[in-house]
C-alpha cells in the first residue's frame, strides 16, 4: 500500500469537501435552468469598494447579478441602475426576504461583517466577505462552523494566493531553491483613508485593513503561524472623515507584527496610516519590494504590492546577479475574489482561496493585540492545509 503523507492527505480531504459542497452548487443551477449555469449574487455595501467590485462582477459571463443592498438607500439603487440590476433593498432583511440568490457578496463596513455574514448564511446563502472574515476568531469560527452545518461555503478576501507571482514565490520554495528558509518581511501603509470613520473606530484599524494583505501573504508561503509577539499603537489620535468629521481614533493605526512559522522560520509585517508613500495609494509606477524572503540558498522579493504585484526578484548562490521574473499579473485583480468565487461555483472546482486561511489570519490579528495588551507571546491555534500551491 502507498504511503500518504498528512499533508497530502489534508489537501485531498479539504477538496474532496470541496467538491462535496460546490457540486450541489452547479446541480441546482442546471435545475433552475439557469443559462450557462450563471451564479445568481447579491452584492450588501454599495460604497468605495462595490465601484471596482460591481464592474469587475458584471463582466463575468457566469454571475448573474440580482441584487443590490445598502443602509443609504439611493446608492443601492444608484449601482442597481448602473449595472442593470433587477432589485435594489434599503436592508439585509429585506434583500433576505426579496429575490433568491445564490452568493451574497459582503462589501460593508468591517465591523458589519460577522453579524451580516451569519444572517446571509442562516437565510441559506453562501457567502464571499471582504476582509475580515469576521471581528474575531470566536466570531470566525463560529461562521465556518455554521456555513459547513447548513452545506453552505463562506470565503474571505484578500486574494492574494491568486496571482501568479505568489505562485512562483511559493513553488520555489516548495522546490527548495531558497535552500532552507530563515527570514520573511512584508510592509504596506499609506496616510490612512478619509471617506469614513469606521477604520478608526474599534473592530478597525491598519491590521484588518492594511496588515492582513501581508499576513496572508507570508503565511500562505511560509506556512501556518505558531505563535505571535507585536507591538501596536496610534500615531494620529484624531482624524477627519467624510462621514462624521474629526473623531477620536481608537483603533491602532500602526502595528509591528512578528510570527514564528515551522522549522525555526520568523516572519515580521508592519502595517499603517501613518506612511508616506511617494507612489500614492495604488502604488502607481512602485518599483521597490513590499515582501522579502531570506534563505540559505537564495532571496526572493516580491516588485510591487501583493494586491498589486509587477514581478519578482530573485538572486542566488549559483546566479548572484538578481533576475526578475513574472513581470505580468495576467487577469489578477484584487476585487477579483467574488467572480472568482463565482466561476468556481459554476464549475464545481475549488478556488485556492482557502476560509480557513481567512480564519488564521483573523487570529493573527486578534493575537497581535492580545500581545499588546499583554506584553505575551501568545500561542495560536488555527491551521490551513499548506501549500496551498
């Protein structure tokens, strides 16, 4: 008999549940008679991030999009009009009572998304959540949990194990050229968005929305983290907002994040709204590395941010002289993950975004202000099938 190993045996599991959960997807979407079995989305939060979400969806040949929700009702029916959507809703209740769909994408505010996440999944929707997953890891789990007792998947951005330059990062680790794995840095800040005051109030701050992007970079090439020690704090104790004007930021709005991996490998991300950067937000022209990794063989940067990447560098013991790879991000985009999602459901394959994944990094970030609180080191417990390519 053919030995298998545990990590060939997690990752065959995890898609084997996989299939058992997206194969039911496309059965009813046959049933329906749905054309080309589109996958019917309700998009909640039609703000900022539904302006490159939305176009990004309607171009898609399997997404049907049905609904539109949001608090401000004019903006639901603004985006509703714009792409053509059939039914716009002031409210999560109304748009669970209204119109079926299949995939609820949740773009509101990040304090909003464990509470409307449950309430998409108990009405018997799946679920594609921007970041983060949930407020925290109870709450995330809890989710998970939920999604898999009702037969339902819930996913998270970012999406960063999607572009192709995470690919070649990973692979040549997994073949061993870095040699053996030492060091890892991951950075990405700006001056800190202004359009609204829910990144400076609690359940906020830079670590779920600006740290997390590295985070789940660094872990899905690394490895699981085992344990995290960080330091956090505010550098601007007040800020003005598009929404509520000057308030009080209590969330932090710096952090320094360290994390032990398997194998004695440490990993260090710092994240902010406190940096300034010459490319601007979208790091338009960015020529620099925001990732690093060091071995004893060789070291690899990642040219551009892991939302955005333009290539990667790589020097080595046999070719000193550093070489830039996979200069092209293909179809990568970082609003991609609800389409993305989406064509999976409709073929019954599974993406590489892995929700529990998202968890691990919500824990990352729960532990890192616990290590603040603390002054501790503190123990993770979650996990994620590794590689994950």
């Amino acid at each position: 008999m053919k030995k298998v190993s545990r990590k060939s045996f997690i990752l065959k599991s995890g898609k084997l549940t996989a299939a058992a959960i997206l194969a039911p997807i496309t059965l009813q979407a046959k049933a329906m008679g749905l054309q080309d079995n589109k996958i019917r989305v309700g998009v909640i939060g039609c703000g900022k991030v539904s302006k490159a979400y939305l176009p990004h969806l309607a171009k898609s040949d399997v997404v049907e999009l049905i609904a539109t929700c949001d608090i401000i009702p004019q903006r639901a029916q603004e985006a509703a009009e714009e792409f053509q959507i059939p039914h716009h809703y002031p409210h999560i209740d109304a748009m669970m009572a209204g119109a079926s769909f299949d995939l609820l994408v949740n773009l509101t505010d990040m304090q909003e998304h464990g509470r409307l996440n449950q309430i998409a999944l108990e009405s018997g929707h799946h679920v594609w959540s921007e970041k983060p997953l949930a407020n925290s890891y109870k709450e995330g789990r809890g989710l998970l949990d939920l999604a898999k007792n009702r037969g339902l998947k819930i996913w998270s951005a970012p999406v960063v194990v999607n572009s192709p330059q995470f690919a070649f990062m990973s692979r040549a680790i997994q073949e061993g050229k870095l040699g053996k794995v030492a060091a890892a840095h991951g950075h990405y800040g700006h001056r800190g968005p202004s359009w609204s005051a829910f990144f400076y109030e609690p359940g906020g701050g830079s670590l779920p929305d600006l740290g997390v992007y590295n985070l789940a970079t660094l872990t899905g090439l690394l490895g699981p983290a085992k344990s995290v020690v960080a330091m956090t704090s505010t550098i601007t104790k007040e800020r003005t907002t598009g929404d509520k004007g000057k308030i009080t930021v209590e969330a932090e709005d710096n952090a320094m994040v360290l994390m032990e991996h398997a194998n004695g490998t440490l990993s260090h991300v710092q994240s902010g709204f406190n940096y300034f950067d010459p490319y601007g937000h979208e790091g338009s022209g960015q020529n620099r590395p925001t990732i690093s990794i060091w071995g004893t063989k060789a070291n690899m940067n990642l040219v551009g941010y892991d939302w955005a990447p333009f290539g990667v560098d790589m020097a080595t013991l046999d070719n000193r002289e550093t070489v830039r790879y996979i200069t092209d991000a293909g179809t990568y985009l970082w609003e991609e993950g609800a389409t993305v999602i989406a064509e999976s459901m409709a073929k019954g394959s599974e993406p590489l975004i892995d929700p529990e994944h998202a968890l691990h990094v919500l824990e990352i970030i729960e532990a890192a202000r616990k290590s603040q609180e603390t002054g501790s080191r503190i123990d993770l417990m979650s996990e994620f099938p590794y590689p994950l390519v």
